[in-house]
C-alpha cells in the first residue's frame, strides 16, 4: 500500500510498465511474463548465474557485486 507521494508514482509507475510490457508480448505474439513461472527459463539462460555480475546463483555470495555497490 502507498504511503506517500513519492509511493504512489513508483507504483503508478510500476503498473503503467508492466501493462506496457504486458501490451508489447502480446504484440510480439508471446505469452505475458509471469515471474514465478518464467524464472527457472531465465536463470538456465544465464547459466545460473546473475546477469550482472556473473555470481552463481545460491553460492555463499549473497549480494550482486553490481547491485550492493549502489
């Protein structure tokens, strides 16, 4: 639930792209993307590894190398 301004355009924001991407699969002909149901597709086309960073998946590295120098 929003609690302030800044919440409620993040999340107005987050519905418009992915009613946009929803939109742009079904132009492209494809199923809409569905997070739980695609991610196991995803994580073997990367090689169980993040795609940033190239850190296997459930090693004792817990945090992207690209993402946690934020």
């Amino acid at each position: 639930m929003p609690r302030g301004r800044p919440d409620i355009a993040n999340t107005a924001l987050r519905i418009f792209l992915q009613e946009m991407g929803a939109a742009y699969d079904e132009e492209r002909k494809r199923p809409p993307y569905k997070g739980g149901k695609h991610f196991e597709e995803i994580k073997d086309f990367f090689g169980g590894r993040c795609c940033y960073c190239g850190v296997e998946f459930g090693s004792t590295t817990r945090l992207c190398r690209i993402t946690s120098s934020q």
